[in-house]
C-alpha cells in the first residue's frame, strides 16, 4: 500500500531549499516530462515509482507515492495524549 509523502517528513535539505531553482521543462508530443536531475535526487525518487498528479490553483503538482513502510516512525516522540469527555470511552 501506498501513501502520499507528508509534509512533515521534507525537510530544507531533502528538497534542496538551501540551493532552491525552478527548472525549466518542456512538454513532449506525448505530454511526457522529464524531472530535473536535482529534483530527482533532492527527492529521492527512482525509476518506476508511482506519484499522483494533481492540477491545483492553475498549477501541476506531483507528488510522489511512498511505501509505508519506509516512512515508519516520522511520527516518534509526537504526544498523542489528550483529555477525552466523561462519556466517552
């Protein structure tokens, strides 16, 4: 099962804020991309992955699809307590 990335889990250096450029790229025939080589590697991603595609205020976004696996325990250390009402179990 796939997940969509959290926001939680970029980071300045894993998108490359630090040294942040947009990328110029060209819509082929097929209406293919290709992803810059610094995105790719900022992010992460590798050949044969799947991402969603979403068009969102005028703009394409895609984001990329994570096994859950591999983003288990971004979430270590978050408190998950809180004051329940009486009637609640």
């Amino acid at each position: 099962m796939f997940f969509p990335v959290a926001a939680s889990t970029l980071t300045e250096a894993s998108i490359g804020l630090s040294s942040y450029r947009m990328h110029t790229v060209t819509i082929s025939p097929k209406f293919q991309v290709v992803i810059p080589q610094a995105v790719r590697e900022a992010m992460g991603l590798r050949t044969g992955e799947k991402a969603h595609v979403i068009s969102f205020r005028n703009r394409i976004e895609i984001i990329p699809l994570r096994d859950i696996r591999k983003i288990r325990g971004y979430l270590k250390g978050i408190d998950t307590s809180f004051n329940r009402q009486g009637d609640r179990v």
